[in-house]
C-alpha cells in the first residue's frame, strides 16, 4: 500500500514539488488553508465581537483590549516561527500552530467570562504567529524568482477567510456561538490534510548558523518600520470598524456585514493580479501601490459618512491593499537576505507588525471620547501615511537565493 506524501521518509517538500504542476499546486493549497482560517476567524471576531462583548457583560472598551490581546499572542511567537522555519521542520511547526488555533478559535465562540476570552484570543494569535511566518517563508521560498504569486495564494485565501466571515456569522446573531465550533471543525481538516500530504523535510542543505547580523539591513530595517506602523493601521480598523458601522453610523446589522466583508473581498479578488505583478515589475513598486490604496481606504472610510456605496468602495480598497501588503513586505525581506536566514527575517517581520498591531486597539480606544472619525482619522490615517511615504526609501537592490531544487529550469535573479 502507498503512503502518503507527507509520510514517505524519502521525499522532501522541494522534490515532490518538483515533479511537476499538480504537486507543486497540491503542497501549496494545503499549505494556504491556515491563511483562510486566519481570515475568517479574524473577520469574524471581528464582526462578531460587538455581541460577544455585550454577552459577557463587558464595556465597549474591552474590543480595543481583544484585539491587543490577539496581537500579543502573533507578537509573541512570529519570530518562533520564522525561526523554527529556518532550523526544523515546517511541518512540525505548522501542525502544532494549528491544533493550538483550532483549540481556541473554539473557545473564542464559548467563553462565558471576560478573563477567558482574552486567554482564548491570546492563544488564538500564538498559533496564527507561528504558522503565519513559517508558511509565507516556505512558499517565498520554493521558487524565489516567484515569490509573489507563490505567496498571493496565501493572501487570497486569507481574503477568502475574511470576506465569508461576516456573511455566516450574521445569520445566527445574536447566537454567534456555532461560526466559531466551523472554524475548529475546518481547523482539524486542515491539520490533517497537512500532515498527511506535507512531508516533514523542506529541504536537503548544508545547516547554517542562524545570526540577526545576516537578517538585518537597511531594507529589512524600512520595511519593518512601515509595517509596524501598518500594525497600528490594520488592527485599528480589526478592533472597531464593525463598531462605527453599527454604533457611530447606525447601518444595519446586514449592510454592516456587506460592507465589512469588502475588506476581504478586496484582497480574495486582488491578491493574485498584484502577486503576479509584483513578479513583473518589481515588488517594491507593488509594496508603494499596496500602501497608497490602504491610506486612501483608511482616510475615506472616516470622511464619506453613511454613503454605502463609498463605504463599500473604500472598504474594498482598503483589502486589496491589505491583502497583499503584508506578503509582499515578507517577500522583499526574503529577497534582501541569504536563503538560510529567509525564515528568521520573516519571523522579525511579523514581530514587528504585530508589536504595531498591539498599539492599534489601544490607541483608536484612547481616542474615542473625540468620536469615531476623528479617531479612526489618526490611528488609521495618520499611520497608513507614514507606511507609506516609509516605502519609498526602500533600495532596488536584493538578494535572491538560488533555490536547489526546481520543477524545471534553474532559478533566476529577482527582478524587485
């Protein structure tokens, strides 16, 4: 009887992925379904909060505290992650991420106390921290000259994740209960799925010492500080976009949850014309468009008021660039950096957006007594320019890893 893929001892995931396009595609869906389950949980905490807040008894200020919380749990262990890419298994990695999300995305639709669900969001973001960087990193890295469209896979089904979550969960309010008992029964298919068909080797290579003095220079360095800053954007709008929608524009519950539902639409629809773009022209061009349509989301979304069709445009501009933003900052740290070291520069990419994202909740909260738009204006507006004009200072010149194995040609410099 044949084994699985993920089971044979002498296959790795670069040489199946080798054999040629349906195994290459195989590894690469399995490996995106955390990336929908990331979006949809987040989506849908996000759009479901407001409720889960009043069934616990808890003040309006504890959506700030939620999202912070699981912010601090992706900060936590981003750069484990990344890390645990570089010196062990992916696989490993990636099935223990996994059980630990799929454990308490459950619990974040069952808690029944305010203590508990910031323990369930928490431990949430520890296991989205650990497999966000671990899978990005290996997608970035089984073709490097096609890096972009390797990882848009992940941003259109992290987009994916986000646009369904609203439209299920909206059916079932103020019950929102049973969303969150689908996303652990669709956890465990993927954790399963990825351990059958995911072998435990990524790659047969000389082991090399791991040192932040490799990881670290002036490209990696920009790029950090213009995701930090899209940190404090992003995990703004997590934490009470639904809310000014409900409460400080008065839309429907329904119309909330179309609109909502944009900023994944955006990025589902997006990501991949922008990945393969990005492949064409240059990442860092693709990074400055990203920046540019998440300022003006941000902006327009606190200035055209209750104008649905506004709201719906500006949300959906807002996820395009969303959706590939992030990624594609990973990308250019991959290519500015030694392929032994690709996970770890990934890993601190994802630390340092999520130190940001921990300062987006608290920040839109403190900033509340002067209403939503004001607020929403400085913690999304104000942040989403400075990660933009930050882009610019970006350098053309990367380092692109020869990869060892490839399903037909040699690898080629990147042209970012």
């Amino acid at each position: 009887m044949t084994k699985p893929l993920g089971l044979r001892k002498d296959e790795t995931i670069r040489s199946i992925a080798a054999k040629g396009q349906g195994y290459f595609l195989l590894i690469v869906l399995i490996s995106v379904v955390p990336a929908f389950l990331e979006g949809f949980d987040t989506n849908l905490f996000q759009f479901g909060a407001p409720y889960i807040v009043s069934h616990i008894h808890a003040p309006t200020a504890m959506l700030g505290v939620m999202a912070t919380g699981y912010a601090v749990g992706i900060a936590l262990f981003s750069i484990v992650g990344g890390f645990l890419f570089d010196k062990f298994s992916v696989k490993y990695t990636v099935l223990l991420s996994i059980a630990i999300f799929a454990v308490f995305t459950l619990l974040s639709g069952l808690a029944n106390s305010t203590a508990l669900l910031i323990i369930a969001r928490l431990l949430v973001g520890v296991g989205v921290g650990m497999f966000q960087p671990a899978i990005i990193a290996f997608l970035g890295d089984i073709f490097p000259n096609t890096r972009g469209r390797a990882v848009s896979a992940f941003a259109v089904f992290f987009g994916g994740g986000v646009f369904v979550g609203p439209y299920l969960i909206t059916p079932f309010l103020p019950h929102f209960q049973i969303p969150f008992v689908i996303s652990f029964i669709v956890s465990v298919l993927s954790l399963l799925a990825f351990y059958l068909f995911i072998p435990k080797t990524y790659e047969k290579i000389e082991k090399h010492k791991i040192g932040m003095k490799g990881v670290m220079n002036r490209n990696v360095a920009v790029l950090s500080i213009s995701i930090f800053f899209f940190g404090i954007t992003l995990f703004g709008f997590l934490g009470y976009y639904s809310d000014y929608l409900l409460k400080g524009l008065s839309i429907s519950s329904g119309l909330a949850a179309s609109i909502a539902s944009m900023g994944g639409l955006g990025g589902f629809i997006c990501a991949f014309p922008i990945g393969l773009l990005a492949d064409k022209v240059g990442r860092r061009h693709i990074v400055k468009l990203a920046a540019l349509l998440i300022l003006i989301g941000s902006v327009g979304m606190f200035t055209v008021g209750s104008s649905s069709i506004a709201l719906f445009i500006l949300t959906f501009a807002f996820g395009a660039g969303w959706g590939m933003f992030v990624d594609l900052i990973a990308t250019l740290a991959q290519d500015s950096v030694e392929e032994n070291v690709a996970g770890t520069a990934t890993g601190l990419i994802f630390l340092v957006f999520n130190v940001g994202a921990i300062l987006g909740g608290p920040v839109f909260a403190a900033l509340l007594p002067l209403g939503f738009v004001k607020a929403g204006l400085v913690t999304l507006g104000v942040s989403s320019l400075l990660s933009f004009v930050l882009t610019f200072l970006l350098r053309k010149e990367t380092i692109v890893a020869v990869a060892t194995v490839t399903m037909s040609q040699p690898v080629e410099q990147g042209n970012s």
